[in-house]
C-alpha cells in the first residue's frame, strides 16, 4: 500500500531538514508529541501545511485531551498516574 513509517529527531537540525523534505510529499503526517511540542519547534500543522502544495492531513495524537489538566505530561506519566489510581 506504499505505507512507510520513520522516526525523526527533530530537536537536531538535520532531524528537523529531513523532516521538512519528507513533508513536502506527504500526504498524511502523524505525531504522537505532547501538545504544543512541535509548534514550538516550527513543525505544527500551520507550518507544515505551508511546505506541502498538495495539501497535508496532520493527525496529532496525545495521551491525554488537549484541554485536560494533564495535557503536558507523557503518555507514560499518564499511564503511571492512572496505574497509581487503580490501588
């Protein structure tokens, strides 16, 4: 089905110029990033949807809901938190 996956470090710059070139031919980028974390490095949706002519479906994916108390913590802090609950 022409399906790939990478992961990139985007806090390099040769991370964050691979990122932007992949980008530029994609048609659905994924992220699975604390909220915020990738506007904050110039890659949120505004920004990628800049570089992409063709148009670009960005799905961002978090452990916990954006407007949650808890949107800044890691899906492993989250799962950590509701493991500590279960007592």
């Amino acid at each position: 089905m022409g399906k790939k996956g990478l992961s990139v470090n985007t806090k390099e710059p040769r991370g964050r110029a691979l990122m932007k070139k992949l980008v530029d031919s994609a048609d659905v980028f994924v992220e699975n990033c604390r909220p915020g974390a990738l506007e904050k490095l110039g890659h949120g949706y505004a920004e990628l949807a800049e570089t992409n002519p063709g148009g670009l479906v960005y799905c961002s994916i978090s452990a916990s809901q954006y407007l949650s108390a808890y949107r800044s913590e890691s899906s492993i802090e989250s799962a950590a938190r509701s493991d500590r609950r279960l007592d």
